[in-house]
C-alpha cells in the first residue's frame, strides 16, 4: 500500500512536468512546490484524449501506442524508491519516460498522415513544442551560470534541501562570508545532527569568523 501511494504520487508528478513543465527550474522540489492542480487536471485531460484518439485510430496503432503508454509506467518505478535516488521528485528522472509523449503523438500523427488537416496541425504542433522546449531551456540556463545561481535556485525550490543548504554553504564559505554559510550547515545539522560533513564545514567556518 505505502509502495502504491508513492508511485501514485512519483507518476502524477512525472506526468505534470512531462505535459506542462514549469518555466523556471524547480529543483528536487517537495510536493506543495510541484503540484499544481490546474497543470496536473489538464496534463490528465491531454493523456485522456490521447487515449481516446488512440481508440478511435483503430488497431493500426494499438500496440505501439500501449508500448508507450506503458513505457511511461514502468520508467517511472525506479523513481518509486525501487531504486536509491537522491530525491523523490526531480525532472532528470522523469525525463527517459516522457519520451512516451512525443514518441506516442508522433505515432498518432503518423497514423493519419494522409489527412491534411492531420498533417498541418502535426508540422505546426511540433515546431511550437519544440520553441516551447527551447524557451524553457533559455530560460533555465541563468540558474546554471555559476554555482551560486543554481544554489540560490535550488534553496528557492526546496528550503531544506541538504544538497542546497550544503552547497550555498560551501560556496558562502569560499568567498568569505563565514557567518551566512555556518547558518545554513545549522539548519542542516537540525534536521541530521550527526551530518558528519556539516560538522567538518562548521568547524571550519567558525575558524574564518
């Protein structure tokens, strides 16, 4: 049962950012951060349609499209703590199954390409997705110029995360700001007081003060 709720809630989010991925990074975030309920009703909405253009296209594509449609299922167990990941929820997990999505529509399209409507709404389909996709990645990328931006990203996404704090922590301490940094290895060590590397990089942030 508790297997069940986790992979319910693991594949809720993987289809959420698989449909409608939000435009700013949102690293390892926690579930009030990634849940949207009018992202994550439509992302269902698209995957029922597609389902439902599925069943009308016949048996041509029947089989390649359950390929997929499970393909998209069983990528996502890994995720489902089958497997040691860092976090719960996080995009690079998600991202070999979303390949379902396009991989599914292309099928679909394909299965009525003799139709120009079809046809039309497929070519101008897919160069949206793909501009799409590419604003998102444009956008993304100034939280991975340098470390502090991707920390500073990181922390907004998810406040508590270790590998946020630790990471802010260190890169404060390099650049001589020894107190900022020794109050995020204390928020680390209040969730885990026996964190051995927190103590190390307290230690040696109270030595710079």
């Amino acid at each position: 049962a508790a297997f069940i709720a986790v992979y319910a809630v693991v594949a809720l989010y993987g289809l959420q950012v698989s449909v409608l991925p939000y435009l700013k990074l949102r690293y390892e975030p926690p579930v009030p951060t990634w849940l949207s309920w009018p992202r994550l009703l439509l992302a269902i909405t698209v995957v029922v349609m597609l389902v439902i253009w599925v069943r009308k296209t016949g048996s041509r594509v029947l089989a390649v499209a359950t390929f997929w449609l499970l393909w998209f299922v069983v990528m996502q167990l890994p995720t489902a703590r089958i497997l040691y990941q860092e976090a719960l929820h996080s995009e690079r997990y998600v991202a070999i199954a979303t390949l379902a999505f396009p991989a599914l529509l292309a099928v679909l399209a394909t299965a009525c390409w003799d139709r120009p409507a079809i046809r039309q709404t497929a070519i101008v389909g897919g160069v949206v997705v793909c501009i799409a996709a590419l604003s998102v990645s444009m956008h993304r990328s100034a939280y991975f110029l340098d470390r502090e931006a991707f920390y500073h990203r990181w922390l907004e996404s998810n406040p508590t995360a270790r590998g946020g704090l630790m990471g802010m922590g260190v890169w404060l301490h390099e650049h001589g700001r020894s107190g900022e940094a020794l109050q995020l290895f204390d928020q680390i060590l209040k969730q885990d007081p026996e964190d051995g590397e927190a103590w190390l990089n307290r230690g040696s942030a109270l030595l710079e003060l």
